[in-house]
C-alpha cells in the first residue's frame, strides 16, 4: 500500500503561495532526514529541500528563501510551504523519508503536481 501520501499541489498565479503535505504511514519504521525533489517538464530531478528529524534545514538556491520545508514528528508529516512562486517553480513534487539502520531505505511519495501559470 501506498505509505508517503502528498497532497496541496494546484494552479496557481505567479506571485502566489502552495503548502503541500507528505503524511507518512506509521508502518515506516525508524524515519530519519525527509525532504522534496521536484521534476519539472523536459528536466532531471532536482532536490529542492530537506529536514532532520531535529529540524536541521537545507534548501538547493534555486528556492532559498521562499520555500520552507517543515515537519511535524507527532503527526509523521513533512510540509514544504512555497511562496513566492515563479513560472519556473512549475514541475511535480515528490517527498520522501530516509529510515536508519541496516535496512535502510528511502520512500517516495506519488507527486503532486504546481502549475504557475498567469
């Protein structure tokens, strides 16, 4: 089934704000650094954020100081609040979460998609 559920994607005009969600399942044992790649048409993958389970914060260039990524570790969720949002923010957005220990892995959400678009 299906455990890294996103959700907040939309339309949306340049200039404006998106907060997306990654709730993950409680089945996924051991949660360590979660973050968001985004894939926008015609590109490769790119990491955009990521968040230690102690709230440690590192963001790629191209959205330092418009995006905030975040996470609530009662609830098991990642949010990534984009502001600011330019024409070339448009891709689809994927969140993930690393576990620790010797099976290790890393789970991936099932995109949601931003269109910024006037």
């Amino acid at each position: 089934q299906v455990q890294l559920v996103e959700s907040g994607g939309g339309l949306v005009q340049p200039g404006g704000s998106l907060r997306l969600s990654c709730a993950a399942s409680r089945s996924i044992f051991s949660i360590n650094v979660m973050g968001w790649y985004r894939q926008a048409p015609g590109k490769e993958r790119e990491f955009i954020a990521r968040i230690t389970t102690g709230g440690r914060t590192y963001y790629a260039d191209s959205v330092k100081g418009r995006f905030t990524i975040s996470r609530d570790n009662a609830k098991n969720t990642e949010y990534l609040q984009l502001n600011s949002l330019k024409p070339e923010d448009t891709a689809v957005y994927y969140c993930y979460a690393d576990t620790s220990g010797s099976m290790a892995l890393r789970y991936w959400g099932q995109g949601t998609r931003v269109t910024v678009s006037s």
